[in-house]
C-alpha cells in the first residue's frame, strides 16, 4: 500500500472510532440494559436520572464499568454480572455503560 493511502486509512479508522464505539453502546443498551435502566428494577438507576447516578458517577467510569462486567451488591441493589448477559464481551458492556453516563454528563 501507498503511504499516503495508509495515511488516509489510519486517518479515517480514527475518525469513526469513536461513533462505532458509540453506536455499539447504543445497540447494547437496547438489546440487554434497557429492561432494568428503563424502569428501575433491582435498584438499576434509570437511564437519564442524573440523581439516581449521582454517586456512582463519583466512583469514577473505570469502576462502573468493572462493576457492570463483574457484577456488584449495593445498598440499594445489585447489577448481575453483564446484566445476566454473558453472551457479551466485556468491550460492548463498558460501550454500554459509557452510554449511559453520556446520557447524564452531556
């Protein structure tokens, strides 16, 4: 390959990096979040709430998604490892989850 074609390939991979990512959140928020964060259950905290995220924003990003991957046991609930949906790769539950925070933060 030319290498300014290789530069116009490596330019344009990073450019759309970021939508891809994006999109894959949405699509996985949509397939396998939506059922808890949509109404609530078992303490989720609801898509959009920036009071019910409040606290778990100052945990940080690295930790919600560690906590979304693994699983985790609060006071006001419990997230099931990948939300019950081990058919996910850890990349497309932390999309998700940037999803979500960008819903609250933007």
């Amino acid at each position: 390959m030319k290498p300014y074609k290789l530069i116009i390939t490596a330019a344009f991979s990073m450019a759309i990096a970021p939508q891809v990512l994006a999109d894959e959140g949405v699509d996985t928020y949509k397939a396998a979040c939506t059922a808890c964060h949509t109404p609530g259950i078992a303490g989720a905290p609801k898509t959009g709430d920036a009071a019910a995220w409040k606290d778990r924003l100052a945990k940080g990003e690295e930790t919600l998604i560690k906590n979304a991957v693994e699983g985790f046991t609060g006071d006001t609930g419990f997230m099931p490892p990948k939300g019950g949906r081990m058919d996910l790769s850890d990349e497309a539950v932390a999309a998700a989850v940037k999803y979500m925070i960008a819903e609250v933060t933007e």
